[in-house]
C-alpha cells in the first residue's frame, strides 16, 4: 500500500499517552539485528534500540533531540550506519527529514530534507538515499524517484516497502504484532532455533539510563543506557 506520510500522521495522535512504551517503527535486518524506534511516554526517553535476533542483547543508540517533536517514518540500517527519516507530529506541510547515526563515533547527523511528502519505496545505496515519491506534480502526474546525497557511503543496497513491520534475512527474521500500526506492542526474533518475544517495555530505555542533550551545528546525540 502507499505510504502517504501525512494521511499517516493522524495514526500517530496520541502515541505517546496511552501506552507506557511502543514500536514506532523498525529496520531491515541487517548483520543479524534489528534496529527499532522505541516510544514512551516521556519524549525525551525515546529511543532507537538495536537489538540481536540471535540472544535479544539491545543496544541503545540514543536519539536525535531535534527529532523530539517528530514521527519516525522509515529505518535503515546498513553497514557502519544508520538512515532515519522523520516528519514534524503536526504535519502542516513540511519536508521529511533524514539523520545518519554512524556506528563508529555513536553520534547523530542532520543530512537534510526530502522533496517528497508521500512515498513507501525507499532504496539506499551508495551516497544515494531514494524514495519513490506519489506526491503529484503541476501536471497532476506521480513525481517519481526523489533523491537526497548522503554523507557516506553505503556498502550495501537496502530497500524497503513501507510500514516495516517483518523482515528476514537468511536464517534471521523479526517480526511486529500487537497494538496497531505504528504502534506495536511486541517484538518477535527468530536466528536458526533461537526465537524470542520482546515487549516494546523490554527493549525502551531501562530507568536508569542517562539521557545526554547534546546539540551543535552537525551532531546531536540523545539517550543513552548507563554502562
């Protein structure tokens, strides 16, 4: 189905009072993980968790504070990186932004804005972010591919149909379930005979997780579970 980004936004009304945390959103499958975009209550506790499909270990790679205010759109997880794309809760028009977390450093970048309101195709590969784009143009005809150069580049050909709610790759799958869309309950992990069910609590930022709010002109950081 078309993904239209902001006939979604109404799904999203009142995410953040009526469950203590859910699954906005998840990845591709990529090295055997699954990174997914964690909603709580409190906004400054969202969270982007990557979690392994083989012993349910998680990871948190913290949260953009300029997203604070948006919805999570798409992930994507490639080698070294990860893709988000977001768009402002209240709509009204404006672009969907992309930031890149990098693996390496652990920091959050602002890689710009998407010309495309509704899409559900979207392909990385190489510096190339893509989506293929419904919104119409001045002849009332779909626009098409829209692009947007990223800051690396990627090792791996990712695409993706949107919402992603399962995904396998080899003898690793997740799956979501529960709540409604967008607002998943629970997250299910298969690795050859492993599998495991996570709630969306277990894989929110534990209580005593330290939450940085880190801004400068090109990185911002978010949470971040306490070592």
């Amino acid at each position: 189905m078309k993904f239209l980004v902001m006939g979604a936004l109404v799904l999203f009304a009142g995410l953040q009072a009526k469950a203590a945390a859910v699954i906005q959103a998840a990845s591709n499958i990529h090295n055997g993980k699954v990174v997914v975009a964690v909603e709580a209550t409190d906004p400054e506790r969202r969270v982007f968790m990557e979690v392994d499909a083989k012993t349910g270990k998680k990871e948190s790679l913290g949260f953009p504070n300029d997203l604070v205010s948006e919805n999570i759109m798409a992930v994507i997880s490639v080698p070294g990186y990860v893709v988000v794309i977001s768009q402002w809760t209240a709509g009204d028009g404006k672009k969907p932004r992309v930031h890149e977390y990098v693996r390496s450093s652990k920091i959050w970048m602002a890689a710009g804005e998407l010309n495309c309101l509704s899409f559900d195709k979207i392909e990385v590969e190489k510096t190339e972010l893509r989506v293929d784009c419904v919104d119409q143009n001045k002849a009332n005809l779909p626009v098409g591919v829209v692009k947007l150069a990223l800051d690396f580049t990627s090792k791996a050909v990712v695409k993706s149909t949107l919402p992603v709610q399962q995904d396998k790759q080899g003898a690793v799958s997740f799956s979501l379930s529960g709540g409604e869309m967008f607002k998943w309950e629970t997250l299910s992990l298969s690795s050859g005979k492993a599998k495991k069910t996570l709630s969306a609590q277990d894989v929110s930022l534990s209580s005593d997780a330290k939450i940085k709010k880190t801004i400068t002109i090109k990185e911002t950081i978010g949470p971040v579970e306490s070592k």
